[in-house]
C-alpha cells in the first residue's frame, strides 16, 4: 500500500535509530535492596527498536550511538552485533575511573500488587557527550536510508543530544528518508537538563522534522505542550482522549502524517490489559484488546514501534501495520530483557488472533 510518507523502496538500510545505549541490571522479582544476583540486560529506547526489526523481522538495521572502549561497552558491542544492528560508533576511551560510562538502569520487575521499581545511574555518560560534527551523515546514508528514527530519552540527556538528533533528521530528510520519533517523555530526565520548559522548546524544534510521531496522552501534553481534551477517557483503553488530540497535534506541526501510540490498563504488575491506536493519513484505526501475562514490561512500546514500523515500511494496510505493532509489543512482554525473541511468524500468526496452544 502507498501511504503519503514516501518511504523510499530501497536503500542500504532500511532503519537507522540515533540514540544511547545502556546496560540494565535486573534482579527480577527481587527488590534492588534484598538482590544479590543479576541479569544484564543491553538496552536503549532507540536501539531496541532497530534490534527488534533485525533480529524478528529480518530488516537492515542500523544504530549510530556513543561506545565506550572498556569492558561494559565490549559487552554492550557484543549484543548489537548479536542482534544483527549494524553499528556507527563515536568512540570514547575510559579513563579507568570516572569514565566517561555506558549508562546503567536498574529495574526489579515487581510482582502481582508490587509494582516495578526504575532509577538510573547516567552520571558521566558517554552518549551525553555526542554533538553535532559527531557522525559522518554523508557516509553514513551514502548508500541510502529509508527510514532515521530517535526519541525523547536522548533528546533529554545533555544540552548538545538534541543537537545531534536535529543534524541527523535534516540530514536524513535531505535524502528523501522518512523521520520518525518517539517521544518517550521521561520527567526523571528533563528535570536534571533544563526541566519542563527546556523540554517543550526542544521537542518543539525536533518535531518540526518528523513524518511519523509515537506517543501517548501524557507524551503528547508534557512533550508538545497540548492541551487534552475536555472528556477524560473512560479507561486506558480508550482512544477518545489520544484521538480528541490529534487535530491540536496536526494543526501545529501539518507535516505529521502519522501518530501512534499503545494502550495499557494495569490490573496487577503481571496482568495487564493491552490495545494500541493510530491515525494515519487522516483515518485512526484501533487495535483489538487483548489479556498480557507479563513476564518483564520493560520494552513493549519500542516492541510495538519495531512491528508498527515494520507493517509501514513493507507497504501493510493500515490496520494491518497496527496489529503487528500490537502483536509484537504484546509479545515482547513475555520474554526477559528489553529486546525480542520473538520470530516473525509468531507476530502474524499472534496479529491473526492465534493460541497460546502447543505448537508440536
């Protein structure tokens, strides 16, 4: 199908996320202050989606990002190439000390009435550093890129991130690639690089370049300063107050053509109730509402991102691209760790409304 974002039909990659990477320490059910083992789980809002469309949906993905050369980032490394993300690397020594650093999350999962637990050491963190004049954006889509990906969780980090995430979408622009971002509204983050108002300045001047744009109704309020709409919605799961948004969405910034989002109602840490919602090219179509068993929630939404984006770049219908967005961010919250598992097969057949049945 043809939608209004001309997305290139080739190019040497098919994605490119711009972000940083972090490595997550998670204890499982096991609050931080009672562990005494962990996983390590490598990670990054933005790369999670690229990893997501190499590794289940068989895509060229790419991610350019900040490496650290110490052991942390040797591992961080290790999983890229793993998921099959081709890297582009602004390289930085370890001084043995203080850094600079590949960013640590820790996350205990939580259990039933126990809700999960986030917090963040990104002191000295590399990718904070990244500036424009970092990435050779020339070479980098010399072979073409169809569609440049990034969001609020880098945008947030430093003074100069936004910067970079501005040069890396003209430049990609320029070169006829579709921009995508996720605003990711983290208030943990603005409030230590300029609060709230900073955020709205900033996130104003990166969304001028973005065709397709992810987030809620709190991303949409906090993030773009828009107001909400008179009626509350009448649960989680409903779209009428990310729907009554979209005209404000649209009528600031006319080059959207594309706005998602996922829907979730949390009855406990483990059952939640699951839907997603998109408006695209003027029409919203709504995802079927389905009950998640979650094992680890961590990464649904760029879950939902890699198959939403995976259904537009291979020319699905609409209601089709937002099912396999639903179905894989539903998935992926049945495996440990923040990127998939999942194979593309399970994604249809999931989006096509099957089983939890054996399969022998």
């Amino acid at each position: 199908m043809k939608y209004s974002l001309n997305i290139p039909e080739k190019g040497a990659l098919d994605f490119l996320s711009l972000g940083a990477m972090v490595h997550r320490l998670d204890p499982g059910i096991i609050p931080f202050r009672k562990a005494n083992e962990c996983r390590i789980h490598v990670s990054g809002g933005e790369f999670n989606v690229a990893a997501n469309l190499a590794d289940c949906f068989g895509l060229s993905a790419g991610i350019a990002t900040a490496m650290v050369e110490y052991p942390v980032g040797d591992l961080v490394a290790e999983r890229v190439k793993a998921m099959g993300v081709k890297p582009f690397y602004k390289c930085f020594k370890h001084d043995g000390v203080t850094g600079p650093n590949i960013a640590t999350v820790y996350s205990d999962r939580g259990q039933g009435v126990r809700g999960p637990v986030v917090f963040y050491n990104r002191s000295n963190e590399a990718a904070a550093r990244l500036k424009p004049g970092d990435f050779d954006w020339k070479a980098t889509f010399a072979g073409g890129v169809r569609w440049f990906h990034s969001g609020g969780i880098f945008a947030a980090l430093s003074e100069t991130t936004a910067e970079v995430i501005i040069e890396g979408m003209e430049a990609a622009k320029a070169r006829g690639a579709v921009v995508s971002f996720d605003l990711n509204y983290r208030e943990k983050l603005w409030n230590i690089s300029g609060g709230h108002t900073r955020a709205l300045e900033v996130i104003g001047r990166i969304v001028k370049n973005v065709d397709v744009l992810v987030g809620n109704e709190e991303d949409l309020q906090k993030g773009l300063g828009i107001f909400g709409p008179e009626v509350a919605a009448k649960s989680k799961l409903d779209p009428s107050a990310f729907c009554g948004m979209i005209d404000r969405v649209v009528e600031r910034h006319p080059q959207i053509k594309i706005v998602a989002t996922t829907l979730r109602e949390v009855h406990s840490t483990n059952r939640h109730s699951w839907s997603a919602v998109a408006w695209i090219d003027g029409k919203t179509y709504v995802a079927p509402t389905c009950e998640l068993d979650v094992l680890d929630r961590v990464g649904g939404g760029d879950g939902f991102d890699a198959g939403f984006f995976f259904g537009l770049l291979t020319g699905e219908l609409p209601e089709e691209a937002v099912k396999l967005g639903w179905a894989h961010g539903a998935l992926l919250t049945t495996f440990p760790g923040d990127t998939t598992m999942a194979t593309a097969e399970q994604v249809r057949a999931f989006a096509k409304g099957s089983s939890a049945r054996i399969q022998r």
